[in-house]
C-alpha cells in the first residue's frame, strides 16, 4: 500500500526594517568586494592586511599633497598597540606629527580605516611611484614592511608649456611686422600637438604668407620652441598699442588636453617724417638783413607732436627774430609756416634744428640743412636783382668834361702865343 507523501510549504515574510538591514549588507558586501579590486598588500608576519583604498588628488601633483587612505585587517590573530607608518622614499615625505597612526586593538577578521597626508617632492617626475607602509604590534618583535608596494600616479596637472617670450615689432599703417615667440616644456614627460595659434579677429591685422596657427608634433622635456608670424597693419589702423589674443594648446603623453592663453601688446606707428620747405624769402645780398618764411610739412604716417623749429646762429648769418618757435601738434598731411629774420655776412645754408615727439612721446630731434639764395653784390647787379652802377657814366662825363676844358685852356693859351707873335 503506497502512501502519498503530502509536502506542506510555509511561507515567511521577512518585516521591512530587516529587507533594508539586508539590503544594505549586499551593498556593503559589494564595496568590500570593489574594495578588494584595489591595491592590496601583506606583511611577512601574514598577521595584518592593508589595502589602498585611494588617495587625493589622484594623480598626485608634485610640489603638492597627497591624502592617502587605507583600509586595515588582522588575519588569524588579535592585534594589540599598534603602530602604522608610511616608509619614507623619493618623492613622498610623511608631515611631522601625523606620521604615524595608532591602533589600541584589531581583532581577528575585524578592519579600521586609517589615513595619511604626503607631501609630494616638486621635483617628481610624471609618472608611478612606488608606497609602502611598516607596521609594529606586542605580537610581533620589530618593525616590518608591507610588500608589494603600492602605486601612486604623479603627473602635472597644471600647464607645463611656459611662455618664455613675446616679441612684438612695431608695425606703421600698411606696413609688415613679425611676431616672435618661444616656448619651453617644464614637464618631465614629451608633450605632442602643440598648437600655438593668434586671434586677429578684433584687431587691425592680418597674418601674411601663413596662417594664424602653426603646430609642433612633440615638445621633449625641457625643450624649447620658436615660433614667428608675419602680420601686416591695415592702413586706416590708428596709432596706438593693439591687445592680441594668443593661444596655446597641447596633449601629455596620457592624451590628456591642456590649454594656455595669454595676451600680448602691438604698436601701431612708425618714425615720424616730415619735409622741410623755403616757402618765401626776400632777396638776400650779402652784408644785409632780410625776411623767410619756412614750411614743415608732415609727410608720414603719424602725427609730429609737440613740434618746435630753431634756426641756429652760424658764422654765415645771425638770427634777429626770435630763434625757436614752437608749433604743436603737426597730424599727417598737414604743414605748419614759421617766419625768421637774418643778416647774411656770406652764403651758407640754414640750419634748422626740429625737436618732436612720436605717438608714443619718443622724443626726436632732427637736424636739417636748408638752402636759400644769396647773393654777392655785383651778383645781384648781374642779375638784375640790384640797379645797375652810375659811376662808370659820372667817371665819362667827368673825363669829357676835363677834356673839353683842357682843350679849352690849351686854345686860350696856343691864341695868346699867335697874338704876341704878331705883335713884335
């Protein structure tokens, strides 16, 4: 006789605070078992487990710190007093008074959190270094260290291109000027697609024969780079200092972009110009005084500031009126007259000393020869400019009239001489 065996199920249901409880235990089971993917490592005594939980910033910077954090775990045994320490080495140094970390009691399977702060040589080179810790306890004799060690990540995270120079030349209206400029990398690490590129969009210039960027495949620890680019000014550019964009961007060796920007400076202008002119003179005769005017014309393309004109004494002539006369401010294609009055003891040039400054106030001076006419007396009477001379007409007359009263007295005495004759 077979007996059916009746199977009698049960249902249980589990009160809410303890789905959360369970829950947040897989939860907490998870985090351990992603902490277990970090870097773990063990001591030779086998008693105690550290795991490198992270450490901030990450990468470390050099010259900067690094806040280390570590997750500790006895194995088989209680642990009593004890004692944590980073292992001193190139380039991470503990700070004094929190370098090392006490533990009263870790008992068997239990864990405690600990964390140090680094500091990071500045002089680190990019790239992983190696960290370990020591340990001592009552159970064991001596200090021992963990092995392996862990690995931290240091890289620059500033940019690592330096600007070293910007050199602008002076660019006048309608005219070309180059810009230089070198770079260095100050990383410990080869640096690729370095781009080095100008904004001229809000200023009057434009790049001639290349483009407004140009770009260097790789830039080797501590090596530097020039770059040059021509840029012409529009003509209508006024004069006066141009602000001028200037990017740089680049790759490290992880692929990680940077970018630096800063801006430099173009003048707009060039060295003044003018033309010295004789506008008018009177008709100059050695030995007397007479009356010029000379003409300053502004000839370039920025403007004569604070312009001054001197005639300058010389051996040949002697200034009456006032010497230097002052005429302002001379703008392009404009002129200016001023007026001097000079006795003239030979011919000579005059000289004309201009003093001015630039858009800039750079201060100029200028010497300048300007000829005149001047002429001798008998070069004046040659030419028209003087009366012909009347002695030689009065010396004629003179000479006819002697000699007509010569011959006179000469027939009043040959008559005198005939009537005696005849007398006797």
């Amino acid at each position: 006789m077979n007996r059916g065996l009746t199977m009698k199920t049960t249902t249980y249901k589990l009160p809410a605070y303890k789905i959360v409880t369970s829950i947040f235990s897989m939860l907490s089971l998870l985090l351990l078992i992603g902490g277990a993917s970090a870097e773990t490592a063990v001591f030779p005594d086998n008693n105690l487990q550290i795991v490198l939980v992270k450490y901030d910033p990450s990468p470390a910077e050099p010259g900067g710190y690094a806040d280390v954090f570590l997750r500790l775990q006895a194995n088989g045994v209680d642990l009593h007093n004890i004692q944590l320490r980073p292992v001193d080495g190139f380039p991470f140094t503990a700070l004094q008074g929190e370098d090392v970390k006490e533990i009263s009691i870790l008992r068997n399977r239990e864990t405690a959190q600990v964390s140090f702060r680094l500091r990071v040589s500045g002089t680190a080179y990019a790239g992983s270094h190696n960290l370990r810790f020591q340990y001592i306890a009552d159970e064991i004799g001596d200090w021992v260290v963990s092995t392996p060690p862990f690995s931290v990540t240091v890289k620059t995270r500033e940019a690592a291109v330096e600007i070293e120079s910007v050199v602008a030349e002076e660019v006048a209206q309608g005219s070309t000027g180059t810009v230089a400029m070198s770079l260095r990398n100050n990383a410990q690490n080869t640096l690729k697609d370095v781009t080095v590129r100008l904004d001229l969009s809000d200023t009057p210039f434009a790049t001639v024969g290349t483009s407004s960027e140009k770009k260097l495949y790789t830039l080797a620890p501590d090596q530097q780079a020039s770059f040059s680019f021509d840029i012409a000014a529009s003509p209508d550019a006024k004069n006066k200092v141009y602000r001028v964009p200037f990017y740089v961007n680049y790759r490290d060796e992880d692929g990680t972009a940077f970018s630096r920007n800063t801006t430099f400076g173009v003048q707009v202008g060039g060295k003044p110009e003018f033309q010295a002119d004789l506008a008018r003179s009177d008709t100059f005769i050695v030995g007397n005084l007479g009356s010029l005017t000379v003409s300053i014309a502004n000839t370039g393309l920025t403007d004569l500031r604070f312009l001054s004109v001197a005639l300058m004494d010389t051996p040949a002539y002697r200034v009456l009126s006032v010497p230097r006369v002052y005429l302002g401010d001379l703008e392009p294609d404009d002129f200016e007259t001023v007026d001097f009055t000079i006795f003239v003891n030979k011919p000579s040039p005059l000289v004309l000393n201009l003093s001015y400054k630039d858009a800039y106030n750079k201060q100029y001076s200028s010497i300048v020869e300007l000829p005149y006419p001047t002429y001798t007396k008998s070069e004046a009477r040659k030419y028209g400019l003087l009366p012909a001379s009347r002695w030689p007409g009065v010396l004629l007359t003179v000479i006819i009239i002697a000699g007509a009263i010569l011959a006179f007295v000469k027939r009043k005495e040959l008559a005198a001489m005939l009537s005696g004759r005849s007398r006797r």
